[in-house]
C-alpha cells in the first residue's frame, strides 16, 4: 500500500489527466521527462546548490519551547518561513525553472493567488533570465498590491484575469488558455500540488526537501526520524505534501491537513474541501472540489489568500477518503487568534495559511510525549494589512 | 458558393442569449440549411474556450440553465429536427449528472453523440466506452495540429462518427485566421486516409475561413463567430448568418 501517485499519476481514485487535446503534447512530453530530468546528477547537483545558496536551505527545525507548554506537548517548527521570498513556494518553483531550462523552453507561464508563488517564479525567472508571465485575478490584483509591485519590479508581467470570479481559479484557466495558444516555447510552472499529471507528482517531488530535511533533523534532536505527526494547512496543499512526503507511507506518523473553514463549514464562505467537496475534476485532475450538485465549480471563500481554492491536490483528497489523514477545518477567526499567539509566544508572525495550522491546539489534544511537527509554510509579512485590519492594530 | 457539398456544423451554448431560446435556434438552424449542430452544455470553468464561449457559458448559467433543464428542454427535440445534434460539454457536469444516466437520457432524447473536450481518448476506452456504445453514442475527439501521428491512428480507430479537427494552437474563438502551417496540417491529415471524416473546428468565423478549412476535409464547425452574431443581432438572425457563410 503506498499513498504516492502510480505512474498514471492517480492516489488511489483521485489525479489522473483530464485534458483537453491540445494540452496533450505539453502534459506528455513533462511526463515523460521529468522523472528522468529529477535524477540526473546534474540535475539534482543544480537543484540542491540553488536550495541551498539562494533560497537559504536547510531551514531550520525549531523547538518551540513556550508553545509546548502551553499546549502540553513536543512542537517542533519547520521554518520555511525563513526561505527566501518568504515562503516555501520557491523549492517547487526552482525545481520547475531547471526543468524547462533542460526541456528548452524559454517562456514561462504562471497563475497566482495571494501573489506568492507569482512571486516566486518571478523571482527564479529573474535568477535564471527568462521571460515570465503571471496570471492573476483581477480582483487578486487590488487587493495583493505588494506582491504586484514585488513580481513587476522582478520584470514579470502580470496579466489580469477577467473571467470568472477573477480570482485564483480563473487565472490558473487563463495560464492553461495561454498553455494551449504557446505549446512550443513556454513552460507552465504550477504553483500547488494540483493540475493535470505529472503536476502533483512533480511538485510533491520538489517540496518533498521539507520532509527530508525533517528526517535528519529529528533524529538530531529527538533521536529518531519520525515525529508522532506531522501538521500542515491545506489550500492546494503543496507545503502539506512536501511535509507529508517522506512519512507517507509510514503508519506510525501521523498525518494531519488543516483546511480553512472561512466564516464556518457550513456558513456557505468556506474553503474546507474535505467536508464540503465531492468528486469531480478541476483543472484536468480528479479530486475532492466544491460544487454545485449540477457540477459547476463554485467559489470557496477564506480569509487567507492562499487557501481560497475550490479543489484539493489529489494526494490530499486520497488521504481524506483513504481515513490516512486527519483534516480538521479552522475559521477565520480561530486562524487569527492563533497567528497572534504565535507572534507573542514564538516572536514569529505566521503567514495567515500557516496561522490555520496552529490553531488546531486548541482543537485536539496530543500527548505529553507526542512529538509534533507543524510546517511553518510562509511568513506573515504579506498578510500584515489583514493582521491591522482585524486586530485594530 | 465555393464550400457546395461541405457539412456546416454549428455551435451554440444552450440557455444563451435567453434561457429558452435553444429550441428555437436548433430548429432556426436546421432550417437553414446547417448540417449538424452541437449543443453546448455550459460549463463554469470552459478550459479550452476563449473569451466569447465562455461569457456566453457564464451568462447560460446565469440564467439559470442546467443539465436537467437542458434534457428537459430537448425533450421533443426529434418531433421538429431531424439533422445529426451532438452535445458538447466538459466532463465534471456529466460526472456529476452520472455518466450512464447522461448517456441514457442522450439516447432517449435522440442525441447522436457527445464530444467532451476534456475526457482523454485513454480514459474514454478504458472506462466509458462500454457505456457509451451501449446506448449507441458516439464520442467524437479531438485532434490538433500538435498531435502525432500514432496518437491520430488511436483516435481513430477508438472514434466512430468524425474526428474533430482542430485547426490551429489555440482556444476557441481566437480568429487568427488560416496560414502556411494550417494548410500543410490539412493536408498531412487527408493524406493519412483515416477511416473516419475529420471536421474542422477552432478559427472558423466566415465564408473565406469555411472554404478554407473544407478544401480537404469533410465539413467545419463554427462556434464563437456564431455566438458572436447571437450577442449582436439577437435570436432571430440565425438565417442572416447562416447566408454570409454559404
């Protein structure tokens, strides 16, 4: 029994490639290659030296002494708040950037929501000099001013995406659109572990360096690999992946997925996918989305950006279905509360995706001795305006 | 005109401009003179479709338009219109619907196939065929002009009916109109004495492109150029625009 994708690209019922034709030869040709493409030693020789003079990798784990006491239990952060850009984003869009460099592309699509993975592969397409395209909802766009200005002043375009509800789903159809018009010359870099295969499975591959590094870093503290669980918030649920990843199929660590409830699961603005989603297929992989019973995708609602996605990754929706995973959802205002607390008990401001996971202390009861490690996916700087706006700050 | 004996298909999103004006444009299609129609079921999240599709898909489901409306709506279809109808759509409102009762009531209606844009020709043979030749359906693909030439021997020995040709990279409704490179891919595939018809679809907006597109395949479809006129001149000029292209 194993919880990673087959060669087909399907966890168990979910992943797959439901494309139209004319992505075909783009998703075929990536399929074809990028397993081969990862383990070459100059690959992977390139891959690591970038990870760890550019992005500032190995991230540290970090023994969060005070939050332990005040939950009762051993909690280690993985601090990838402290790559650069700010988030974990950039291990996947490296890993990608490599890659179309070795398939000889030389245009580089993307879509973004909060503006962090557009950042990030703005950032590498400056790194590397390639010409880069993001695709963002309009309605993204006003309210994500920084990261515009961040991803324009890293010599990206940034394309609004009109249709739709102008968000984060409408510019991931708008970069396919623009996949299928370029199927030549340009690389689509997806920023989650969602989308036609080899997509999860790639970018699961090149977040997997989170759970990695845990392994060793682990066993230097506690003595052993293995923590009892291991935590991460869920939108697309890349960090989540990559933190999963090297424990997956290990029954004795525990997997547990925060998703964002938004105003309350049942509040009808909501982003938990888990509990509000059914089988279907969204942006050409079959899995867990939210959905009208006729099968129109609808609109999720979170207070985080980043966690505002009708879907799941495949992996993700196998986990839940599969009872592998445990997913718990937090509102808006319990992720708030516990994005504060961390602030004043850790001296760290979380990105308001990474807040979702801390919340869930107050929510379920770990052992004295349970060893749990929670993923701090990205920092809190972007989310600095929420944090004022909600807090009165 | 030039195209005599060429098949003109139409494409159309069901519920738009108005929520019940499909009937009325399939029968004002027929009418004049158009070979076989396709019916748009619409959809939130048209990947392949350019900007006219989609608004008209978005403005469909704004007014309200559903599957079972649909069905319900094409109900009597086969007492007035007797030329092929196809329904065309993206698969998660049929996954939804349940694939065999979709293709139950496609049979019942007297729908003569689907063409889903987004359900790959290996998943189609190894989990759906079955069910779509028991109802006697047929399931047209896609080729494009990207696609190689194995993966065209596949399709269609797996396809009955045609092969759904499109013209150029792009999504639909882009318009750029047919050079060098379209007529070479025309060509290619009408050397490739494939056992199915191939139809042209993707780019076609007017009589020049029609002629174009037909010179070596069996007919062409027009879709976003045809919305296009819907949104301009309203449900009752569906003749005005069949006549400027044949």
């Amino acid at each position: 029994m194993t919880y990673h994708a087959n060669n087909k690209g399907y966890y168990g019922e979910f992943g797959g490639a439901y494309i139209p034709e004319m992505l075909y030869p783009n998703c075929e040709e990536l399929r074809q290659n990028y397993i081969r493409i990862m383990e070459e030693p100059s690959f992977k020789e390139e891959f690591d030296q970038l990870l760890k003079d550019y992005v500032g990798r190995p991230t540290p784990l970090y023994f969060a002494k005070r939050l332990s006491e005040k939950y009762g239990t051993k909690i280690y952060l993985k601090r990838e708040d402290l790559c650069h850009t700010g988030a974990h984003k950039v291990n996947n869009t490296i890993g990608q950037i490599l890659m179309a460099q070795r398939l000889g592309k030389n245009r580089i699509i993307a879509e973004t929501g909060a503006g962090q993975h557009g950042v990030a592969t703005a950032t590498v397409c400056a790194l590397m000099g390639i010409e880069c395209i993001v695709y963002m909802g309009e309605i993204d766009i006003a309210r994500q001013a920084p990261n515009v200005a961040r991803m324009k002043m890293l010599g990206a375009e940034v394309r609004p995406a009109l249709s739709g509800s102008r968000t984060l789903k409408d510019a991931t159809n708008e970069a396919i659109r623009d996949w299928i018009n370029n199927p030549v010359d340009t690389h689509y870099i997806i920023g989650s572990v969602v989308g036609p295969h080899p997509y999860p499975d790639m970018v699961a591959r090149f977040q997997s360096v989170i759970s990695e590094e845990i392994k060793w870093q682990l066993k230097e503290k506690e003595g052993r690999e293995h923590p009892d669980y291991v935590v991460a918030c869920v939108g697309g649920g890349s960090n989540a992946a990559g933190t999963y990843y090297h424990y997956l199929d290990n029954p004795d660590v525990g997997i547990i997925a925060v998703e964002a409830a938004g105003k309350g699961v049942n509040s009808g603005e909501s982003a938990a996918t888990s509990a509000l989603g059914k089988v279907g297929i969204i942006h050409g992989s079959k899995t867990l989305l939210m959905q009208t019973s006729d099968g129109q995708i609808t609109e999720p609602y979170s207070i985080s950006a980043g966690l505002d996605y009708p879907g799941v990754g495949p992996m993700h929706a196998h986990l839940f279905k599969s009872g592998r995973g445990e997913f718990i959802s937090i509102t808006d205002d319990e992720a708030m509360t516990a994005g504060l607390e961390m602030a004043q008990l850790e001296g760290i401001i979380p990105a308001i995706e990474t807040s979702h996971a801390f919340a869930i202390f107050d929510h379920r009861k770990f052992k004295q001795d349970d060893v749990v490690v929670v993923n701090l996916s990205g920092r809190g700087d972007k989310d600095l305006d929420t944090y004022i706006d909600y807090f009165k700050l | 005109m030039a195209s005599k004996g060429k098949l003109l298909s139409i494409y159309f999103t069901a519920g738009y401009p108005d929520l019940n004006d499909t009937l009325k444009i399939i029968q004002d299609l027929e009418k004049n003179g158009v070979d076989m129609i396709e019916i748009g079921l619409p959809f939130s999240d048209p990947l392949a479709d350019g900007p006219t599709i989609q608004q008209s898909s978005t403005a469909a489901l704004k007014n309200g338009m559903t599957t079972e409306i649909l069905f319900n709506q094409l109900r009597d279809i086969r007492k007035s219109v007797s030329i092929p109808l196809l329904i065309m759509g993206y698969f998660n409102p049929m996954l939804q619907y349940g694939v065999e009762a979709f293709c139950k009531k496609c049979r019942e209606i007297g729908i003569d196939g689907l063409i889903i844009p987004d359900l790959p020709v290996d998943v189609y043979h190894e989990e759906y065929r079955d069910i779509f030749e028991k109802y006697g359906l047929i399931n047209v693909f896609l080729i494009t002009p990207q696609t190689s030439e194995e993966r065209i021997r596949f399709i269609d020995k797996v396809s009955k009916g045609f092969i759904y040709m499109v013209s150029s990279a792009s999504v639909t409704g882009s318009g750029k109109g047919f050079g060098n490179v379209q007529t070479d891919y025309f060509k290619r595939i009408s050397t490739m004495q494939l056992s199915n018809p191939q139809i042209v679809g993707f780019g076609i907006k007017d009589s020049e492109t029609f002629a174009q597109a037909t010179k070596t395949a069996k007919g062409a479809i027009i879709g976003s150029a045809f919305i296009k006129h819907l949104t301009e001149n309203g449900v009752n000029s569906v003749s005005d625009f069949i006549h400027t292209i044949r």
